[in-house]
C-alpha cells in the first residue's frame, strides 16, 4: 500500500482541496464559529496555518491543521482542526514527526482545541492531558 505524509504548502493543498474540505468541514462544525474551512487556504497561503495529511493510493485519509501560539511564558503549537479515519494509524506513524516540526518551529508545548471525545483520544494516541479548562461566553 502506497502511505504518504507531510506538510503541504498552499499550491499542494489546493491540488488537493476537494478531499481535504469536506474531512476538515466535519472538524469545523464543531470550532463554534471561530474558523470556517475556507480560512484555511488563506492561512495555509499566508504562513499561519499548516496542514498534515496522510494520503493512500492517492486519497487523503486524514488531515491535521496546526497554528502556533505565542505567550509571553512560551510558544505553543495548537491543533486546531482534524478530519477524516484512522487517526490511530496517522499518530502512531507520523506524531514524532509532527512534534519534531512543532519544535523546530521554536514550540515547547503541543495543545489543541477539542470536545472531550477528542481529549480522550489525543490523551491515548498523543499523550496529552487535560490542563486547564476554557470556557466561553457571547458577547
């Protein structure tokens, strides 16, 4: 089976867009508006956003979008949106690699935005933990 992996830059992404869309539009009805799926050609396109796929015989089996944050205490690399299968299988082969870029990058902390199915499984898959808990209002 033909697997490949990486960070796309914006004209890979667009070549793909029609498979990543949809994966990601999933991950986005759940941002509670903070993110549409077609802001994310944009900040793929202006350096703010970066996208990780998993692609088989051609497909896009999974996507990942990662933003870095910085505080005054440290910079952090969030994982903003995932979609698509077999995430198990994405982390398990290409997570060191998404954490070595997160580090080159200058980040010292990995973090991501999700509901808690998704804590549980970055906790399994990842490693992470719960650290603190956000909470939001409208105004």
């Amino acid at each position: 089976m033909e697997e490949l992996f990486g960070s796309l830059t914006h004209d890979q992404l667009i070549e793909v867009w029609p498979q990543v869309r949809p994966l990601l539009e999933r991950a986005v009805q759940h941002s509670n508006g903070e993110i549409a799926v077609d802001d994310v050609l944009g900040m793929v396109g202006n350096g703010s956003m970066f996208v990780f796929v998993m692609m088989r015989k051609g497909v896009v089996i999974t996507a990942l979008t990662v933003e870095f944050i910085t505080q005054p205490g440290l910079k952090s690399m969030l994982i903003r949106l995932l979609g698509g299968s077999d995430f198990k299988t994405f982390w398990g082969k290409y997570g060191n690699a998404i954490e070595q870029f997160g580090h080159d990058c200058g980040a010292t902390r990995m973090t991501a935005l999700t509901r808690p199915a998704g804590a549980r499984m970055f906790g399994q898959v990842a490693g992470m933990k719960p650290m603190y808990q956000f909470i939001a209002k409208d105004i």
